[in-house]
C-alpha cells in the first residue's frame, strides 16, 4: 500500500501554525482539530518544523506556564523526517517505529501534500488484514 492510498481516505487535510504563532495559539488549533501535531509553516507549503503536544507538555515542565506566550519556534522540531504519496506504508511503519515519532508531513513536489500519523499507518495495516482474511475465507468456503 501506498500513502497516497491513506491520503485518499483520510483527506490532505493539515493544521499548520506560522512559526510565530505562540504555544497558546497552538494549542488552541490542536483542540480545534482534535490532533496531537501541527506543522509549522510559514506559507502553508513549505515545512519549517512540526510541534507536537509532547514538545509543549515537556517545555512547559522546564519553563513553566510563561511558555504558552513564546512562539512556537522555541520549541519546534526543526529536522522533519517526511514522505511522499508514492512511498510504501510499511517502509514508512518501520521508519516511525525506529526513530520513534508518530507524525509524517507528506510532501509532493517540493509542498506539504497531507500527513500520516502512526495511526493511520496502523489502520492500514489492519485494513489490509482484514482484507487477506476475507479472501482466504472466501476461497476456503468455494473449495470443494
């Protein structure tokens, strides 16, 4: 299975915050969208990092609640490991179950196409499962 297959059931949708957005605006757009990650991008296409609710929750450990009035900038992740609609799911499972991240910008020539969270990457494992076992069943009940 592609990404593209996950982006065509998911949607392309992505939230992004400006990287001087400020944690408060974050969080307030990651309730909105009942999401654990927003890209950061200053135009809506380019990926200047991502920022998840762990990076706020760690940072506002260390600083304390003044953190919700500094940019998201400040605590951003800046080298984003992203995909393309072309690449295979199960290459892209492994990869986020090695480094440990869960949300993938997808980026089609050169501009943020969507995003794939381990979540979604499960699913389509599962989707996929379930697909085999309703073959095999089949095949088991036409055998003579």
């Amino acid at each position: 299975m592609r990404i593209r297959e996950i982006l065509r059931r998911k949607g392309d949708a992505v939230a992004t915050v400006t990287p001087d957005a400020t944690v408060r605006r974050l969080l307030a757009v990651l309730a909105e969208h009942n999401i654990g990650a927003a890209v950061v991008s200053p135009d809506g296409a380019a990926i200047a990092g991502i920022v998840t609710e762990r990076d706020v929750v760690r940072r506002m450990h260390d600083r304390g609640a003044a953190l919700l009035d500094h940019p998201v900038s400040e605590i951003m992740t800046t080298e984003v490991h992203t995909c393309g609609p072309a690449d295979d799911v199960e290459d892209l499972r492994r990869t986020m179950t090695e480094n440990r991240f869960r949300h993938v910008p997808v980026v089609d020539g050169g501009r943020l196409a969507g995003i794939v969270s381990i979540g979604d990457v499960v699913k389509s494992a599962i989707d996929e499962l379930e697909s085999e076992r309703e073959h095999l069943v089949d095949y088991i009940q036409r055998a003579p």
